[in-house]
C-alpha cells in the first residue's frame, strides 16, 4: 500500500475571497437607490405654478412645512395642527438661529390657512422662508 503524506498540501489561504462580498454590496446599493425615491413623496400636494426664481436656500437649516387640500399641516411629514406648529416652529427657532422654512401649499388651499402658516412663521419668529412650487409650463425664466 502506498501512503501519501504531504504536510505541504495543506496551507491557510492568505487571501479572502471578496467577490461574494461585492455583490451582496452593489444589491444593496441598487436596493437603497430604487427605494429612496418612494420615500421622499409622502404628502400628495398640488403645488402652484411660477417662474423660476434665482436664489437658493442654505439645505443644513431648512425644515418643510407642507399643507395638503384639506387643510392638514405636517412639519417635516409630522402631522400637526396649528398650536402644535406654532409650538415646534418657537422651539426649532431657538435651537437654529438660521432657520429657514421651505412651503409646500395645495394650490386649492383657502387663503386664510395660508396666513395662518405665515402668522406662525412671524410669531416663531422665522423671516426666512421659499415656497416650493412648479414651473409654469411654456414659460422661460425672466
């Protein structure tokens, strides 16, 4: 009979095999990417149209504040009513000193709710504000 003995044969690999490792990496990269935009569109608003504006808002102090059709309020998709918004909009003021409020009305919304917000704004004391809207289509900026 004939014994192999081969002590060389074995030896730890000193390499790892990272292939496995990618792939699992890139799924779910390509998972968070697809997925991320779902996310960002939770309140069904119908924003106003205008002309582009020129001026751009510092994104490390800006907070949302949207008000769909029937009059609901969600700060950063938080729903609130009035005296809630009025109460975080104070304490978001005095924590960032350079806040700065991006409004999302429903171009259905009654004028009055529209001040109320604004009224909020100027009772928080938050003078810094944008309001997000559409283009207005076939028209160029001016």
């Amino acid at each position: 009979m004939k014994r192999f003995s081969q002590r060389a044969g074995y030896s730890t690999m000193a390499e790892l095999n990272v292939t496995p490792l990618l792939d699992l990496a890139f799924v779910l990269l390509i998972i968070f990417i697809i997925t991320t935009p779902l996310l960002e569109q939770g309140i069904q608003v119908n924003l106003p149209t205008a002309s582009k504006s020129k001026t751009e808002v510092n994104p490390k102090s800006v907070r949302t504040i949207s008000v769909d059709r029937g009059g609901n309020i969600f700060f950063d998709k938080n729903r609130l009513n009035l005296h809630e918004l009025q109460a975080a909009l104070t304490l978001w003021k005095h924590s960032d000193p350079e806040a700065s409020a991006v409004l999302r009305f429903d171009r259905d919304l009654k004028v009055q709710e529209v001040v109320q917000i604004f009224d909020a704004l100027e009772h928080a004391g938050i003078s810094r504000t944008a309001i997000l809207n559409t283009p207005e289509r076939g028209s160029r900026g001016r």
